[in-house]
C-alpha cells in the first residue's frame, strides 16, 4: 500500500551530528523513524500506557513499548487494529514524492549538469554533449526527479536549550537545525507542499484513516514533524519474470562490450541499494591489507547471498554507524555499533548460472542486512545506461 506523508510544519530526521551545535536533517525518512512515530501515537492515546512499565520481548527488557493488552476499554479503541498488527507492519524508506535515488555508478557532466548523466558500468566517462564529445564528468549522488538532480528545500532555525532546574536559556547553547521545509514549488516558484511517500504492508488504509496527525522525527515537542497520513490504492505488480531476464540479458551484452570481456560463460548483472542498508562485515582478523579477493568475499559473505555468485565490482559509501534504542531498560541505550551502506551503493555480480536462477533466488530476498522490516537494505536491479 502506498503512504503519502503530507507535512504541515518543517521536519528534523537526524544525521550524523557534524558539529555540536548544528544538526542538519537526512532528505528522506527511514523506515524505523514512522515505525517510532507511529508508536509514540499509539502511547500517546492509550488509555493504559504506563511510562514505568517493564515488559519482556525476546529476552530482553523494554519500556514505551506497543502491544495488545486486551483490557475492556480496548475493544471500543479505534487504533485497536493498528496496536495488534503493529509488530508485523512493514515500512520502506519515504522519499519526495516522485523523486527516485541516483546509482553510484552515475556520473554527470562538471561544465554543464543539464547534459545529463553516465553509467561508468557501460558507457564512456565523458560527457558526449559537450564541444568535441570529450566534456569531464564527476560521480554524483542523491536523488534524481524528473531527469535531472533533485534536492528538497531546508531552511534554517535557530534555537537555544532551556535550563530544566532555571527555565531560563542555558548560557552557550545556542545551536542551529536545518529542516526539510518543502519538496517541490508552484508555477510562481513559490513553495507548494512538502510530501513524502513510501509504502507500508500489513496494515490495511482504514487502521492508517485512525490517525489524525502524526509527528515524525525530532523536536516534535516543538511543533516540527507535523503531518498528515494519506493511503493510495495501488495495483500489486506482478513480477514478469521474461521482462526481467531481458533487463539482465541487455546490462550484461552492455558491460561486456565496455570492459571487452570476451568470456561467454560468465554473466554479470549489477543491484542498487534503494534505501540504506545494516551490513555486518563481523571482525576480520589480517595481518596484512585486505586483498581485493578478501575484499569481496567479505561483501559476499555480509550479504549473507546463498548461491553460486561472485562479487565482481562495489561502488558504495560505508560508514560506522550506532544508534539509540530508547526502548532499552538502563542507562546506556546505544544499539550495537554495524556498517551503514549508504542508499544508491551498487553491487556487480558474476555468475555461470542463468539469469532465471538469479531471479528466482532474489525474488525471495525482501533485503540485505538487518531491520529489512523498517525498510533497510532494500535493492532493485540496476540497468546500467544514463540519459
């Protein structure tokens, strides 16, 4: 089912905090941030919800936590659906509405970026374009709308924290936060709307019509992250298997001939990750650099593929991340620190099987590394060819 987040205020969902006192927000919204939300309002309008609570989830202790207690005021609750079916609900990453993630492999042309893009994976690094067809280009990330690089509108709020025990401002604590304040403008250039759009499984659009305003993010205490939720029916695609294969059939001819591989038995076929992906690459003990076999044996075995592929090439942004579970009883809330693969990190593959064993094999995989439920490690395969 698809999800439209229709934003009524600007909105903070969290990065990475270059400076102390400047926070700059992420252009998309991960899974695991609606999932929050929709847990805070759920709590919020329970008539049960117990702050000190305490309870047991797969061996581990947790509060603010969502379940079904089943007491007599649930029956008559009109989020009583959305509580029982909230730990099977499945969220993707939202992004602007009709925006798209640009692969890594992409590269655009540095004198003019109206020239358009290249696949460095099946086409010459050089802008065609340009005077002479032999203009530079530079690799590119990010989103892409409508053909060409897309960037959401941030703007600028400064703030100060409060003294809890004074209520007066905290002496040196100003900091500054750059919101998303809207995604697309009207004919006048005016800003028109700020609309993000996912898709959400195991939760039908009247459980979703319950909720009468939603706050995503941060400083929602402060009036940001404000919105409403809209549901859009949508027609279950059918995946047509031959259409697929010639995809495939048609990236592999292309980046043989660019990078002259005469070999008939091997095919190569490339995906791109959609969204970010929790990989964990686990301690590696060397006693030397990391070979380029290590290497890939490492991203095979982190993807956790279970079938007779190699990893050919990898273009992609890897960071250590850790983040917070404020669900955790105690003091220290820090999840378990993983390998972030950043969202358009493409992956080339060889193999000697056919393409229909490829994809049957991945058809099966809803994603790569962990939290996949909340929309991490999402990938489609990826066509090589700019425009």
């Amino acid at each position: 089912m698809k999800v439209r987040l229709k934003f009524i205020s600007p909105f903070v969902v969290g990065g990475i905090k270059r400076v102390s006192n400047y926070i700059e927000s992420l252009d998309y919204i991960p899974g695991n941030v609606v999932r929050a939300a929709l847990a805070r309002y759920i709590l919020n309008n329970c008539p049960y919800y117990d702050p000190d609570e305490v309870v047991m989830v797969n061996g581990t202790y947790r509060t603010n936590w969502v379940y079904f207690k089943d007491n007599p005021k649930c029956s008559d609750c009109r989020l009583k659906m959305l509580c029982q079916k909230f730990s099977d609900i499945r969220i993707s990453f939202f992004y602007p509405k009709d925006a798209v993630v640009i692969p890594s492999t992409w590269m655009v042309c540095k004198a003019n970026p109206q020239h358009g893009f290249v696949d460095c994976l099946t086409q010459e690094s050089r802008c065609t374009r340009c005077e002479g067809g032999r203009g530079r280009v530079e690799f590119v990330s990010g989103l892409l709308k409508d053909g060409i690089k897309y960037s959401v509108v941030k703007s600028f709020v400064t703030r100060t924290a409060i003294n809890r025990y004074t209520g007066t401002a905290k002496d040196g604590s100003l900091y500054s936060l750059l919101a998303v304040s809207a995604t697309s403008k009207d004919q006048n250039g005016r800003y028109e709307e700020n609309v993000f759009e996912g898709h959400m499984w195991g939760v039908a659009p009247q459980d979703l019509k319950a909720i009468d305003e939603l706050r995503i993010g941060k400083y929602t205490s402060v009036g940001f992250g404000r919105c409403s939720v809209i549901t859009e029916d949508e027609r279950t695609d059918i995946c047509d298997v031959g259409r697929v294969i010639a995809l495939l059939e048609d990236f592999n001819a292309k980046y043989k001939t660019h990078n002259k591989i005469k070999e008939e038995t091997t095919r190569y076929f490339a995906i791109k990750f959609t969204s970010d992906a929790k990989l964990n690459f686990g301690h590696i003990d060397l006693d030397g650099y990391m070979t380029t076999a290590q290497y890939k044996e490492a991203w095979l075995k982190a993807l956790g593929i279970d079938l007779d592929i190699q990893v050919e090439k990898v273009y992609a942004e890897v960071f250590n991340f850790r983040g917070y579970d404020t669900s955790k009883v105690g003091e220290d809330k820090r999840e378990s620190a993983v390998h972030m693969v950043e969202k358009g990190s493409v992956i080339v593959f060889k193999t000697s099987l056919g393409f229909d064993r490829v994809v049957e094999y991945f058809k099966s995989i809803e994603g790569f590394g962990e939290d996949t439920q909340d929309g991490f490690g999402k990938f489609e395969y990826h066509t090589g060819g700019g425009f």
